[in-house]
C-alpha cells in the first residue's frame, strides 16, 4: 500500500453523497480491513503494531501487548471462520506466532514484551492480567476451531487453552470470594492499597468460555460461563438501577462519591449482549430479565438526545441518571449495535442498528486517516488515534449484524 494513502481514502461517503450503509459495510470489507493488515502488520514478523496514528502510520513500535495481539487472534480468526478468506488466515497465523513470545509457562501469558520480543524495562509488563488472559482463550479457541481440520494448529492448542483456565483457577482467583485478581502478583486483594475489584475481567472470561462452548460444543465450557457470569453479577450488578458498576473497592464495599455511581454505556450493552448469547447458546433463560434492564438503561439514560452525536452513546453516565460524561469512545457504539443486532428478530432493534453503524462510519471513519478513538459531544476529536484492538468491538459488530441479516457477511 502507498503510505502517502490514508486507509479511509476510498470511504465511499463523501460531503453531499450519503451513502447507505451497504456502501459502508461493503468498504469496511473490501478495502478497509486488508488495508489496516498491510498498514499495521510489522515487516520484522512480530504480530501487528499496537495503534496507528492520526495519519494512519504505525505508532509505539517499540513495543507490543498482549491485548492487542490476542484479541487481533480473535479477530482474523473469526473473519476467516466467517468468510473463508486467506487474508484473514494469514493475519491470524502472524498473531498466533505472536502469542508465544507473552507466553512465560504452560497458559500464562505476561502484559507485554519489547519489539525485539524481551522484556521491557517496566516490570509490570512481566505480570499476567487477568483482563488480557481472558483474550488468550477467546482467540486461541477460534483458532483451534479455524483449524480443527487441518494440521496448521499445534495439536498442544487445545491443551494449551484447558492451562490458560487453570491459570485463572490456580492464580488469579481470590481464594476468599472467588473474584478474580487483577493480576498474579497481587498477594492480598483485600488490602487498601490494592486495585479495586474490576467488573470487566470477569465479563471478558464469560466472554471467552461462551465462545470455547460454541468453539468446541463441550458443555464444560458452558458450565464456566455460567459460574462467571453469577459471580460477576453476584458482586457487581446493582438491582436497584439494573446496571454493572465498574469497580468496588478491596474490601468489597461500595466506592464513595462519583466513582461507585459511574457507569460505562458501553458495559450496559456488552453485558446485556452476552447474557442474550448465553440464552442462546442454550444456557439459563432466566437471566432474560437482566439483560433487559441493563438493555434499558443504557438506551433511556446512555445515548445523546440532541447535536451531532445523537443516538451515540455516551462513555459514561451515572447509576441515578443526575450527569454523564459527554464524550464518546467508538467501542461503546459497537457493543449498542451488537446488542441490537443479537435483538432484531423479536423486537425492532434493526433501525437502531443500522442508524448507529452509519453514524460510526460518518463520525468515526469518514475525513478521517483510519478511524478515531474519541469524540467530543460537538463531534470534534479527542483521541485521534486508532487502536489495533478496537478491530476486535468493530468486526464484531459487523458480523452481528450480518448474521441477523442487517448487512452482507465480510
């Protein structure tokens, strides 16, 4: 690709031509995604870089994550479970090949490594988080199943996933209440000088053992998900608003102030997404109801009435609805159309959908040298940006809607 090329060059929506959203979506397919592979792929075989910057040029080379890479293992490998497409194919190899320089034993995997594949000089990157492991399991069961035919998987992968668990169970699990740990060098959770209790880790791993059950169709993995998601409900979802909160303090209490009344949109729908998947994948019909009301808020008290960025949703509002954050990251926009997506045969989500997706590509996509991370309510940039792991919220929300027969398959 010419690098003098912006990757939204070919956009098909120009100022005074609206395009539909097929146009869009058929771009994002045909052009945008090899594009972003040719762009972001390092030409030294370590994975792919972290984030482009605002003139779509590779940032941060000198070092990778493993947020990044597992998620972008995901990504290819279900693009390429969904089209059959050897492009996909080959990123998600150079991802997997990738993995193994985090891999520091038998399903532990550390924070990040340097460009030329050692340590970094911050010796948090040595710690394995448990919010980036549940991105090991959710790419390495993709890949497994892309290559179940074949003989281009480690015959170790499924082993290796089965220690990617273990390492949650034997590591990064408090003893005491069954939450997970931020990460495994954390030795008394409890302490006040310790990280708060994080919703998020215990979403992403219900995430990751739903797509190992539909992966692999072993009913233990079901079983897992469903534990997970219990306890990141038993401890994190707040009944009397029907809402996730994010964080609660070490000693289990409600955070004080601003911080325990904070709540990202974006999780409301993610949530509610996952609890529809699990129901179904066959699991438990009866967390229908949650799913609903987290549903709800987040479309009365989460999207912008009014401006440029109406119907977008907000980062953050607050549990008793008196404020919001007016500002709007591009991942809580895809985890909405998920949701209506995963929605759109029994209720009329689709139109919800589709408005949201054209607004993406307008506000996000269009003018811009890749896609921009952030927005101010009057639309303007505030992180120019575009993240490699964001691919992982974008392609998703496309195949959704593609599978509910919103928009054509990639």
């Amino acid at each position: 690709m010419n690098t003098k090329t912006t990757l939204s060059s070919l956009a098909p929506d120009q100022p005074g031509d609206p395009a539909p959203v097929d146009e869009w979506v058929d771009w994002f397919w045909r052009a945008f995604i090899p594009g972003w592979i040719e762009r972001a792929r390092d030409p030294d075989g370590f994975g792919f870089f972290d984030l482009l910057d605002e003139n779509a040029q590779p940032a941060q080379q000198h070092r990778r994550t493993l947020l990044a890479q597992a998620r972008l293992l995901f990504t290819f490998s279900h693009l390429a479970l969904k089209s059959d497409n050897q492009v996909y194919y080959n990123a998600a190899r150079t991802t997997r090949d990738a993995l193994e320089v985090f891999r520091k034993s038998p399903g532990t995997y550390c924070r990040a490594r340097s460009a030329s594949r050692v340590p970094t000089e911050d010796a948090s990157d040595d710690q394995t988080p448990s919010y980036d492991q549940c991105f090991v399991i959710l790419g390495l069961s993709t890949w497994a199943r892309l290559n179940q035919n074949t003989d281009a998987s480690a015959p170790e992968d499924d082993t290796e996933i089965e220690a990617c668990w273990n390492t949650f169970t034997n590591r990064l699990t408090d003893p005491t209440t069954g939450l997970l740990l931020e990460h495994d060098a954390l030795n008394n959770p409890s302490d006040s000088s310790a990280p708060c209790r994080a919703q998020n880790p215990h979403m992403h791993l219900y995430e990751a053992a739903l797509q190992a059950f539909e992966m692999t169709g072993n009913a233990l993995w079901l079983e897992r998900a469903a534990a997970m998601r219990a306890k990141g409900l038993e401890y994190f979802y707040d009944r009397h608003s029907g809402t996730i909160t994010e964080f609660i303090a070490p000693d289990l209490s409600i955070l004080p102030g601003r911080d325990g009344q904070r709540r990202e949109v974006g999780h409301q729908y993610e949530w509610a997404w996952l609890l529809y998947r699990e129901i179904e994948l066959g699991g438990d019909s009866h967390v229908k109801p949650v799913a609903d009301a987290m549903l709800k808020f987040a479309d009365d008290n989460g999207l912008a009435t009014t401006g440029p960025m109406q119907g977008a949703a907000y980062d953050a509002v607050s549990a008793d609805t008196s404020w919001c954050e007016e500002r709007f990251l591009l991942w809580p926009q895809t985890e909405a159309i998920k949701t209506y997506a995963i929605r759109s045969r029994q209720e009329d989500f689709a139109r919800n959908a589709e408005r949201l997706l054209l607004l993406v590509f307008k506000r996000y996509f269009r003018g811009r040298a890749a896609f921009i991370n952030q927005l101010d309510y009057a639309g303007k940039p505030v992180w120019t940006e575009a993240l490699s792991r964001l691919l992982y919220h974008l392609v998703l929300a496309l195949t959704e809607g593609a599978r509910f027969g919103l928009w054509r398959q990639p």
